[in-house]
C-alpha cells in the first residue's frame, strides 16, 4: 500500500483527468488525496474521496480575479496574463499550503499537475518522488511556438519562483518543473499529438482517464434530445460561457437551417430567441451526453476534445486562448474536425463546417482511429500501472 497525493490548480479540466486515476489507486488498495482549491475540489469529488485541508489555503481573490480579468483576452496578452496573473501567482500561493499537506498526508508519490508548479517544487525540496499530470497536451510540444520571445521570459518566472523559495540561483531549472524525470502521464496518445518532438520511456501516454463525474445538479444527467436525428453538442466548457455570447448567437442562427438537434450548453440569461431544434442548458453531464450525440462543437478544451474522440465524435473548434488553439491544431492535424475563428466565425460558415463534420466520411472514420488509440492506451487503469512502480 504506498500514499498518493494529487496536487491540482483551480481549473475543472485540470481535476477531472486525476479523479479516475485516484480511483484505481483507492481501489487498489492505496490511499489517495488531493490538495488545491477546495471549493472546487467539493463541488468535483464524491464525499468517499478525502480532500487534505490546510490552514494555508488558495485565496478566493485570485481566483475571482483571473475570471475577471482574464475576460476577452487573446493571443500573446492571453498567454503573458495566464502566466504573469495566474500559474506565477498560484504557485506562490500554493507552497505553504503544499508543504503542510506533504507534511499532513505523508506521501510516497505526489502527481503535480504540470501548471501546478508547487507541487513538484515541494517535492523535489523534500525528495519525494513525483509524477507530472499533463492535464493538456499543449504542454508537451511548444505552447510558445505562435510566441517564441515568451518562452524565456516563462522560464525566468519559473526560476524566480524557485529562488524565492530556497533553491540556489545556480541551480534554478525551469524545465524541471514543467516535466517530472520520473514520470509524465499524458492524457492523449501520439496519434493525436504527433511527432512534433520525440519522448522518452518516462513519458505515459494513456489517453483520457474517464471515471466518476459528480453531477452539477439534478438535471444533468438527464438525456434531453427527443428525435432520432443527428444530434449535436455546442460547449465552451466550465470557465467561458460568460464570453460567448456573440459565438452563442452564430451558433444558433446557424442551427436554423442544419437538419440535426443540438444541445448548446450556455447561460441562459445569453440567450434570446432559440430554434425549435435547439435545447439550452446551464450545465450538463459531459460524459453522457456524448454517448448520444454525433459531432461536438468546442473552444478546444484538451478534456473536452479528448473526451469527444474517445467517444469516435468528430469536431468543429473554435479556440479561444490559453492551450485551446495548440489542441485546435492537433484537431486539424489529424483530421478529426474543422477549425473555425472564434470572435469571427459567421454562421454560413459555422454551418458549413458542421455540416462537414456530419457528412464527410474522413472526420469520423479518424475520430475512430483515435479513439482505438485511446482504448489501446489504457486510461486510468494504464496511469495506475505506471504510478505504483514509481513506490
């Protein structure tokens, strides 16, 4: 029996991928917990799962403030804020909070969330051995590649954050913290990453680790389509909705004349007037609905993209910042789906290119390619293999 401690940022996407992971462990006989922001980790975890609380806690403020500001932010300004206002900042906030989980929860393994930085920091300060959780695949080849002059300036955050924290400015190393030596689990496969770079054995490629999904309320998991049509689901995840008004609209003026059903998971209070084929609901089960539906429509959330090829679902993405447009690449790359902009996007073209991914052949036919590789992989079961040998 070893201790594993997940250590997460306040990010849904982020979360989600190691709460079936952490399961198979439980199940295995080992004990699991998680330390990042705990009204998030509440409202994603069941109450069997423990959560390791501290008197050092992620303060509220940052995270309301980068949901203000980080509001209509694109491109390098969206890159420099997600680095300079968030990652920097969260991990400051985070190393107290993880040293006195290390020294609560004694663990054998921590898995660090890759933009959880902390957490390998206090790792490596302790010598515990550590394992990075690529929540987003982004990570894994060159986020910096639209923005090159950004990446030094990334790595200088991440040594400063190091030297303020008691590691000598000689041997300060930005790249350690990105990526564990011992072992990086990868929630894709190569098939959808491709070959940008080359990895080694260190690094598990497993596909989406799918497990337990705690329901945002009563109404979630309820199927709501009512033909039996092509079906289609229309998402910009758990942190955009409040700046897709404009896409919202597109999307339904071009659902108007798109003989197939959609789910469009938005707001409400964004949306006016809704074709006869459109069904809106606030939040629902991801998971589920997948399994009924024929094509998704995204921003190109990694969790959201994987999820929907692990399902054989062909994409339209409509990136908006952060990782979203690497992800969006990789899409195209594999021709899994169709690229669209997302703050220019008409709905002539929209309906084109769903209709596309409805109607060819070739989007599906490779969504199912993926989708074997990701079956292949092994999910949560393979990530579970890969940590109990690093005990």
């Amino acid at each position: 029996m070893a201790r594993f401690l997940f250590v997460v940022p306040p990010l849904v996407g982020h979360i989600n991928p190691t709460i079936g992971v952490g399961e198979e462990l439980i199940e295995r006989g080992h004990v699991v917990a998680w330390y990042g922001y705990k009204p998030i980790l509440e409202n994603l975890l069941d109450r069997d799962l423990e959560i390791v609380t501290t008197e050092s806690e992620i303060p509220e403020t940052l995270i309301k403030q980068v949901e203000a500001q980080s509001k209509g932010l694109r491109g390098a300004h969206a890159l420099k804020f997600f680095w300079e206002d968030f990652l920097s900042p969260l991990a400051h906030a985070m190393v107290p909070g993880v040293r006195s989980a290390v020294e609560k929860f004694k663990p054998d393994v921590i898995v660090a969330d890759q933009q959880c930085v902390a957490g390998a920091h206090v790792a490596l300060e302790n010598g515990i051995t550590w394992a990075t959780s690529a929540t987003t695949s982004a990570e894994l080849v060159n986020p910096f590649k639209l923005f090159p002059k950004l990446k030094s300036w990334a790595d200088d955050c991440l040594m400063s954050f190091q030297i303020s924290h008691g590691v000598k400015k000689e041997d300060a190393n930005a790249d350690l913290l990105r990526e564990s030596p011992h072992l990086v689990i990868a929630y894709t496969t190569l098939n959808l990453v491709g070959n940008e770079r080359e990895f080694d054995e260190h690094f598990a490629f497993v596909g989406p680790s799918i497990g337990r999904r705690k329901p945002r309320d009563s109404e979630s998991n309820e199927i709501v389509f009512s033909n039996n049509g092509k079906k289609i689901l229309i998402s910009l995840g758990t942190v955009n909705g409040e700046v897709g008004e404009r896409f919202y609209k597109v999307a339904l003026d071009a659902m108007e004349t798109i003989d197939a059903e959609a789910l469009l998971v938005a707001p409400p209070d964004l949306i006016g007037n809704v074709p006869r084929n459109v069904i809106v609901k606030r939040f629902v089960s991801q998971l589920d609905i997948l399994k009924h539906v024929d094509a998704v429509v995204t921003h190109g959330g990694h969790n959201t993209v994987v999820e929907s090829l692990y399902y054989g679902l062909p994409l339209v993405v409509a990136p908006i910042r952060d990782d979203q447009p690497v992800v969006s690449d990789q899409v195209v790359a594999a021709k899994v789906g169709v690229r669209v902009k997302f703050s220019r996007v008409q709905p002539k073209e929209l309906k084109l290119a769903i209709e596309s991914i409805l109607h060819e052949s070739i989007y599906r036919e490779n969504a199912q390619r993926i989708r074997e590789s990701f079956l292949k992989a092994g999910g949560k079961v393979e990530a579970a293999n890969r940590l109990e040998k690093l005990v």
